[in-house]
C-alpha cells in the first residue's frame, strides 16, 4: 500500500522497508502492519494530541518523571515547546512501559523502538499465523477462562511488582495468541506508587477483566483479587509468587459471629474464675 506520511520518515531511514495494511484506525493512534528485514512487524502511528481523547486526563499524569525541569515547566506553561515535549512524553510512556514489562515477564508485545511518533513492536498472532483477534472479539470455553483469567490475575500482578497499572485494561485491549492473553495499549499507564488514583484504576481494570471472563464462567465474578493484591502490595508483601486465594474479607464486615460469641463467654469464664479464686483468697485469710 502507500506509504502513510507519518511512516515515511522511518522507510528513509531504514527501519522500515514496506507498509502493508493498515490493521485499526483507533481513537488515539493508526495501527499497521509492516515490512522490517524481511519480518512483519506492527506500526503504531501516535494520532496528534487534538485528536485524542480521555486517556491523556490529568488524573493519568499524576506522578510522571518527565526527563528535565525545562520540559516540565513548559509543559505547565502550555507553549508550543511544552505541548512537543508533552507529546513525546505520552509517546515514550508506552515504549518506556512496554520494555519494563517485557523484562518483567507481563506477556506483551516486544517493543523494538519509538522513533518520530512511530512505535515499532511485535505483531501479536495467532496459531496460524494472522493477526490475533481482541478478547472482546471471541468466545471462550469455561476451562479456557480459567486458565486464562489465572494467568491475566499473574500478569497483573506482575505488571503491579513493576510499579505499573495499567489504566484502561479490559477485553478491548487484550489480544489472544497462541499461548493466552496479550495485554497492548499501554500510553496511559500510571505509576502505581506516585499516582493518587493508582488504587481506583486498578480495581476498575481488575473488575472490568473478571467481568469479561465471568461471561463464560459466573464463578469467576465470587472473586476479589483486586483488594486481596492491592492490600498485600500496600504492605509491601507482593512478589509475583505471592499466593492468592481470590478471596478478601473486609476489616468491618464478614465478621465470624460464631466464633465471636465463643470469645466473649470464654472471657467471661475467666472472668468468674478469676473473681472467684480472688472470693476463696479473700475467705482463708478472714
Ligand atoms: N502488537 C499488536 N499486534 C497485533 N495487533 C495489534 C497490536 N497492537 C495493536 N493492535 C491492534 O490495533 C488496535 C488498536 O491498538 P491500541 O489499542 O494500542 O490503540 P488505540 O488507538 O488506543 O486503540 P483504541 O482506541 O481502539 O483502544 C488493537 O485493538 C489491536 O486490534
Ligand atoms: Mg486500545
């Protein structure tokens, strides 16, 4: 096909010999397949920040290292200067988390670079070969949502062990290759440890995954691993092995009332046995 304008740059430079299909025109970018060495690989096109919509919302912003002072003083001015470093840094954001999770062992596409508003990564496919649909776009058997869904709750966690939540996560921005759920769109990630509203994102894209497997698996909706691994990695016990039980208790409610009773008359008993040895006491020294 023609070469887009905005890939143009990166065909002159080599990095890509030839554009072959444009796959999604999304809300925030144009994505396409493309001709590097010889392999196909996948071109996302940022879209220019007028065009874009919710996910640059200052609430993902919040706790974002921005490389120097210069930038971020410009970017709170809002000059021309500004608003360029601004796109970069919303640019270089998905690159940036793309790598750490790679190396952290979250299934993602690899990235390979980021160049003149052009990411360049992996094609995620399926079995045969073609471009892997989107979880929104298939029907799972009941097994293979359990099995997916545990390993979507690892990935998670594993993607929380790295500092990151992801911020829209749901059955629209998860692939599926192969070997199970591939998580992509990654622009708006939050760091979890600066951002104020890190909890909050993280349990909608918890719950908005539960939901999407409880489709095929009603059980699944009963768990509550959004709590249970927020709360471990608030106290600083969250390893990408931690057990989890899929199960949480809130401190003021679901208390035991069996057992409760069973305390309250065992405290009573000593209480009378104690008052009653003091009684005996008190009578042979009489
Ligand atoms: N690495 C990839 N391999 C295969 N397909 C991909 C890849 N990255 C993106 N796609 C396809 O392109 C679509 C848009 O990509 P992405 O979600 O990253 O961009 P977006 O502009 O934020 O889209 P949207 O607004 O629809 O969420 C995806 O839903 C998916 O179908
Ligand atoms: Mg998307």
């Amino acid at each position: 096909m023609k070469i887009p304008n905005r890939i143009q740059p990166l065909v002159d430079d080599g990095a890509v010999d030839a554009v072959l299909q444009r796959l999604k025109s999304g809300k925030e970018a144009d994505v396409y397949t493309v001709l590097c060495g010889g392999k196909i690989q996948c071109a996302k096109v940022y879209k220019e920040a007028a065009q874009r919509s919710f996910k640059q919302a200052v609430q993902y912003q919040e706790g974002r290292k921005v490389r120097n002072s210069r930038s971020t003083r410009a970017m709170q001015k809002g000059s021309k200067f500004g608003r360029k470093q601004q796109e970069e840094t919303w640019q270089m954001a998905e690159v940036d988390a793309l790598f750490r999770l790679a190396d952290a062992g979250v299934r993602v596409p690899q990235p390979y670079m980021c160049i003149d508003g052009v990411l360049l990564m992996e094609l995620v496919t399926d079995a045969d070969g073609a471009v892997a649909p989107r979880l929104s776009d298939v029907t799972l058997t009941k097994e293979m949502a359990v099995t997916d869904f545990d390993t979507m709750i690892r990935n998670i966690v594993r993607m929380l062990c790295a500092g990151l939540v992801h911020g829209d996560l749901s059955e629209f921005n998860v692939l599926l290759d192969a070997n199970g759920p591939v998580i992509i769109d990654l622009p708006q990630a939050v760091d979890a440890a600066a951002n104020n509203h890190a909890e909050s994102m993280f349990e909608r894209d918890v719950n908005n995954i539960t939901a999407y497997y409880g489709q095929f698996d009603p059980q699944l909706l009963q768990t509550r691993y959004a709590k249970e691994i927020w709360a471990l990695y608030e106290d600083g016990k969250l390893t990408p092995e931690t057990p989890l039980t899929g199960l949480f208790v809130e401190e003021d409610h679901d208390v035991d009332m069996d057992s409760l009773v069973d305390e309250i008359i065992a405290a009573e008993d000593e209480f009378y046995d104690r008052k009653r040895a003091a009684e005996e006491r008190d009578q042979q020294y009489d």
